[in-house]
C-alpha cells in the first residue's frame, strides 16, 4: 500500500510540510489531451488501465459489520469519494448576536429548475455539541454558500476549528465579512470569488444504523436566491464563472486539499451520429461476443 495512505494526520505535521515543495505558482489552470482522444464507443477503459490493473483483485466492505467502527465508513467514503467540492457556510444565530464560519465537503449541486444545493453534515463526537452552522440553518432557515478558492485556503481550513459556539470564526480565519446581500441577513465572504445566497428547503436527520437510539447524519437542502461572482471571473453572458480565476480548492481523504490546475473537455456524444444508432450497437455486440 502507498506511504500516503492512511497517515493523517502526520505526527509532526509542521517536520513534514517542510520537507516538501514549495507552493508552484506559475501552476495555472490549462487543458490537455484525453488519455486515448482516438477512443470510441466500445473501448472500454482507456490505456491507463494496465495490466497490472487488471489483475488486482476487489475487496467487498460491509459498512455495517459487526464491530467496524462508524468512523471507518466516515474515512473511506471521504477518500474514495473524491474530489469533493466545499461548502464554506456563512451563519448568524437567530439573535444576530453570533456569526458562524465553517466548511463542510459533503456538498454538491443537485438542480438548476429550481436551483437547489445539498449540505451534509455528520455527525459530531461523543464530547461535541450539533454544529454551529446547522444549529443557525435550523433556526434562521437561511445562510451563505462560498466556495474555497487557492488564496484563502489556509483561513477557510481555520474556520473549521472546534472552537466553542459563542467564538467569531470570522475573526480567527481573518476574512472578510460583506454585509450587503440582498435575501439573507448573514454575511458572505468578500474574498471569495463566487457566493451564493441560500434559503433552507427543508433538513432530514437519520437515525444511526450502527448505534441504536444515536442520531447519525443530517442533510440540508438550500435553494439559491442570489448568485455573487467576482467582475473577473464572470462572462459577458452572466452564465460561466472562469475556473482560472475561481482556482477552486477541493477536499480529497484525511487532511489533504487537492488544486484544481489542469482539465480535459469531452463532447457529449450522440447516439446517432457518434454512435451510429442501432446499427452501431450490433456492431458493438457483435465484436463482444
């Protein structure tokens, strides 16, 4: 098994961080070629599919075996699962008297008619009270989305400290607040180069299925009201951020981040044309046989 897995966190993290490369700023974000750009339908896996690869054997994993602990279905679903875009919530309690900053990385978009998004939210330790920004979500039915770009990365990954509810995450990351959106009372965070503004659609809590009578995890689902995005990054047409400019930060397993710095574009492919209908299909079945 690879040095890498499963060594978060380091036990002299600072030792270790310092051994490695420096930050390579002139990694800016750039296409290139597929694998097999020749690929056609039928091909299967492409060439990095060795043989190597194909002789390695699977390993079925029941994540309700008898005695598994519930954190080992937590840790390899968050480094398989992967990238995994974050939700960096800004909250305000009911009162209006405390701000939450967090991220959460079980986030993704799950529709556009209406646009609506998914924040999950697991369940906290045995010595740990319901997170902050779902205790607010819960109350004011409101928040702000902000997604993590490269240069605030270290002051976001601050924000998820477990520091008592009634701390300022917004002082301890350095960030800064924008009170000026329009449906929402809490701030977004004026260095992000894209935020969305969003309303609670409902919250669903699962009972745990490991431990009887234990609350597990909770999902929240959002609906966007406003969209913000840097002047820079946003085209003529306000339909397309520039990936360039956002430079999105992603979470993969444990405590590794990954940069997003370099993408291959495939076209959707068309049944007929591309795959020459039914006819094409035959042929396919054909050689499969």
């Amino acid at each position: 098994m690879a040095d890498s897995v499963g060594r978060n966190p380091h036990p002299d993290f600072k030792k270790v961080e310092a051994s490695r490369e420096e930050w390579d700023t002139s990694a800016d974000f750039r296409y290139t070629k597929t694998a097999n750009p020749d690929w056609k339908f039928g091909d299967g896996a492409n060439r990095l599919h060795d043989e190597d690869a194909k002789g390695r054997k699977h390993i079925a994993i029941d994540p309700y075996t008898p005695g598994r602990p519930w954190g080992f279905n937590y840790k390899i679903l968050i480094s398989g699962v992967t990238p995994r875009p974050v939700a960096f919530l800004s909250t305000l309690s009911a009162d209006g008297e405390s701000a939450n900053l967090a991220p959460f990385s079980f986030f993704n978009v799950v529709s556009e008619d209406p646009p609506l998004l998914a924040v999950g939210f697991a369940r906290p330790g045995p010595d740990r009270a319901s997170k902050d920004s779902l205790r607010n979500l819960r109350e004011t039915k409101e928040c702000v989305i902000n997604i993590i770009s490269e240069h605030f990365v270290e002051a976001a990954n601050a924000a998820s400290v477990n520091a008592p509810y009634d701390v300022d995450e917004w002082k301890l990351s350095g960030l800064t607040p924008a009170k000026d959106c329009e449906t929402v009372k809490c701030a977004r965070i004026k260095e992000a180069v894209f935020s969305i503004e969003a309303k609670l659609d409902y919250v669903r809590e699962y009972d745990s299925r490991v431990v009887e009578g234990r609350k597990g995890g909770t999902i929240a689902i959002l609906e966007a009201t406003r969209f913000w995005v840097r002047e820079d990054a946003l085209n003529e047409d306000q339909n397309l951020i520039d990936i360039s400019v956002l430079k999105p930060m992603s979470r993969l397993g444990g405590i590794t981040y990954g940069r997003t710095t370099q993408g291959i574009e495939l076209l959707r492919p068309d049944f007929e044309k591309d795959g020459g209908g039914r006819e094409g299909v035959e042929k396919i079945n054909d050689t499969k046989t």
